[in-house]
C-alpha cells in the first residue's frame, strides 16, 4: 500500500511518483525536557522552529511562508502543561495546556472567569482541541484573544534560555504582527496571572463575520472596585484592530475614580483613545474604529451590570 | 534525501506502518499511506474543517498535524464509526435529513458531530451550530446538517 502511496495522476495524463507534499521537507526532533529543548534551540538556531500545538504554524508550513529544516516538537515535554493555583492565590498555566483544558478548567471557571469566558470564542473546537496557550502568545497575531486576556489580567510570561529564566509583564512582550519579546534561543515556558479579588469586574466582547474566525474587533477588560464600587484600577484591552492588542489608557483613566454609571460610562466614552486601525479584506480601518468605540462601550456596560447580553 | 522515517500509527483499531517523509501531515498519511480516502484533503491549511478526524476522541484538523506526532494516539476516520456496510444512528440522521449533497464535507462534519454528541449528548441548536462553525459546507446551507445532529441527539436521548 505504502508505494502506491507515491503515485499521483497529474492533469496530463502523467503518473507522478513523488507525493505532492505542502510542507517543504523537514525534520522533527522530539523534545523531551525544557533543557533538551532548549539544546536543541542551540545547536539548529535559524534553521529550527519550535513546534507545539502547531494550530498557527502548520498553515504557514503549508503555504511555505516559512520553510524551517528543523521542528523541534515540544509536545512531550509533560512539565509545561497543567493548570495550578499557588499559595499566593496566582494561578499558574504552563505554555502547553490546550485551549480545552483551559475552555473546561473548573478552576480557571471559579479564579478567572474572564478566561472561561473568552474561551469558546477561541478558533473552532478542532483547533481548541490541539492549540496551545504558548503557541497562541509567542505566534501573537493582532486578532489572537490569548495575548489580550494575558494583558487584561496582568499576567506575566516566563521564558527559559541557556541564560537562565525570565519573567515579562505581558504589557512588554506584545511587539508588533507577529512579533513579540521573546528571543530566539527563548522557550516560553509558562503564564502566571495574580490572583484576582471577587470584586474585580470583567467583560470580553469579540466581534466576528462567523463564530470562530478572526476578531474584527474585540475587548478584554478589567476593573478592580474599592468596597464602595469605585474602580480603582482598569485595564482594557482592544484586539483585532492594531497591530497587536493595546491597552485604552485614557479611557481607563476616564472609568477610574467612581462607581461607574451608564450616565459616566456614556462620558468615560468621550475620551476614548486614537487607535491606529488595520484595513484587509476582512474590515476597513474605519468599520473597525467604529467597532471599537461600540464594543468599549458594551463591554463597560456588560462589566458593571448595565448590560445584560453577553455577546454583540 | 528528504528526512524520511518509519511511522506506525492506530487508525481504526487497526495498527498502519509506513515509511514516509517526516513532513508528512496526518490527513496525507491516512490517504496515502493507510489508504483510508474517506478522510478528505479540502484546503489543507486548516481553514475548512474537511480533513477532521479524531485524535483520542476528539475532534483534530489532520491537516495541522504531522503523521509523525501522533505517537500513541487512537485515531478515528469516517471509516471507523461504523462496520463496512452499516452506518451510526448519526450517519442514518444525516441520510434521513438529507444533510448531505456532494458529500465533499460530510466525513469532517460526522466526525465533529460525533465527538460532540460524546462530550454533550444533548446540545441546543446554538451548541451544535457552534461546533460545527469550522466545518465548511457549499451545498446545503447547514440547516439540514444541525437538524439531523439534534435529531440524532433527541433519537438518543429517547432511547436511554
């Protein structure tokens, strides 16, 4: 059966032996530790790519954006997944738990519902169903929800290299498309989110033209409320529109100081930043400001109980 | 030379052996090597939902993952659910509710539809639209697709 396996009929009537493959050739090294991963990183450099739930990498292998001669696959690697509460109240996720195990975490549910939340707005169940919380931050696409949530949480992102471990406020490690903190000898080894107090207010709102595609436009907030339910601290976070997610800090300076209202939410909007708007196929640069502005105001609505819809 | 190796993988219950090229996807392996065609190539990228199969039971793009990761994993194709001849109570649905056309997507949407009833045997509308959101299908407008995956479920749920 195998040598059958070879033979393709071309349009012109020719048998072709050599099966039609989209990936350029390449070969995988399975990773068994982070050390050995990291050795490996070392030893191919350029010519190597980490592979985890490969959810992102293998369209681009497919379309030969990238054509890496090495994949140095992590997903053996047992220690990077798992979900923990540490005594601190953090809650610590290593970088290979799958989107479903985050999606169905009864303990996330409980610590970090705004995560439970975004979770089903993630891709399709397939991609949920391998995709990783490391592959989804160090591959940062600006429409990715993963990055937002991480800076609407205050997480920080750790990173091992032969140099030793590191940690990075998730507000610094989301660079550009694509493009983040994260050095090339770097592995991203694991999340840490503070634990959050029961009276934090949250919101996550995503736009998009089919449930599971790409955000238009999207938002993740935060807030956290003195006992009187004044916001003494917010951070929200738009995705899907700039180039990677970026925090509004004037309209979180505008929620600061009050208990909010749907009268000051209304003039919180007022100072709503400049964001500088992607335009593709998908959205003109203008459809997605004006999403902004609507979904911001939602998603401050829906964070202080003045809006009872859970998606736009 | 291409990076080549000997791969053995659990399809069906039954073990598959081949020597192919490391870069070898799951979905090329299954068609190609395992000679299991019911398993469709559609976009190949990931985007369309044709190639799904399940990867101890659940629902995988085979497309986006290499034929040489799956290790140990149990693999489920279209071919796997039922006996040669017979069909599930879902595929029986799918047929009654003429939720098929050209058959193109059908394989990646019985295979999602499987693993969901699975996890949550008796999903609303939204959920069963939901899940099958990365199934792409051109000719019947979905709505016979979500009608046969609840029906099946209720079919079920009435029997138990």
């Amino acid at each position: 059966m195998a040598a059958m396996a070879f033979m393709h009929y071309l349009p012109n009537g020719k048998v072709c032996t050599i099966p039609v493959m989209k990936p350029a050739p390449l070969d995988i090294l399975p990773a068994t530790s982070v050390a050995h991963a990291l050795s490996l990183l070392g030893e191919h450099g350029d010519q190597a790519r980490l592979i985890a739930g490969g959810q992102s990498l293998m369209p681009i292998l497919a379309m030969r954006l990238a054509a890496p001669a090495i994949l140095i696959d992590i997903n053996g690697i047992a220690d990077l997944r798992g979900i923990r509460l540490e005594a601190d109240g953090s809650v610590l996720i290593g970088a290979l738990t799958r989107h479903r195990d985050l999606e169905r975490s009864p303990l996330l549910a409980e610590r970090l519902p705004l995560i439970a939340a975004a979770m089903p707005w993630i891709a399709h169940v397939q991609i949920r169903n391998r995709g990783t919380l490391g592959g989804s931050l160090s591959h940062a696409d600006p429409a990715a929800e993963l990055p937002a949530l991480c800076i609407a949480l205050c997480a920080t992102i750790e990173l091992h290299s032969p140099r030793g471990v590191r940690q990075i406020a998730a507000d610094d490690f989301f660079q550009g498309v694509f493009a983040t903190a994260r050095a090339d000898d770097e592995l991203l080894t694991a999340v840490r989110v503070p634990a959050t107090t029961p009276a934090q207010r949250w919101a996550f709102i995503e736009l998009a033209r089919r449930h599971g595609d790409f955000a238009l436009c999207g938002i993740a907030l935060t807030a956290d409320c003195s006992p009187t339910g004044a916001v003494t601290q917010a951070r929200i976070v738009v995705f899907g529109v700039s180039d990677c997610p970026r925090r509004l800090p004037h309209l979180e300076s505008a929620i600061v100081g009050s208990a909010p209202s749907p009268a000051s939410i209304d003039q919180a909007m007022q100072s709503l930043d400049t964001v500088e708007a992607r335009s593709d196929h998908h959205a003109s640069s203008e459809y997605r400001l004006e999403l902004l502005a609507t979904l911001a105001r939602r998603a401050l609505r829906q964070a202080f109980g003045f809006d009872e819809r859970t998606a736009p | 030379m291409n990076p080549s190796r000997e791969i053995t993988l659990r399809v069906n219950g039954n073990t598959v052996r081949a020597v192919c090229e490391t870069r070898t996807t799951l979905l090329d392996f299954l068609r190609d090597h395992a000679g299991l065609t019911g398993t469709h190539a559609g976009c190949e990228h990931g985007v369309c939902g044709a190639c799904t199969v399940q990867l101890d039971g659940a629902s995988v793009r085979a497309c986006l993952l290499f034929a040489a990761q799956v290790g140990e994993g149990q693999i489920t194709t279209v071919e796997g659910l039922a006996p040669p001849g017979a069909m599930t109570d879902l595929q029986q649905a799918f047929r009654r509710h003429h939720a098929l056309q050209c058959g193109f997507c059908t394989p990646g949407m019985l295979m999602t539809a499987d693993a969901l009833l699975r996890e949550t045997p008796h999903p609303d509308e939204a959920a069963v639209r939901a899940a099958l959101s990365g199934n792409l299908c051109r000719c019947t407008g979905y709505q016979p697709i979500i009608e046969a995956v609840l029906d099946c479920a209720e079919a079920r749920g009435a029997r138990s």
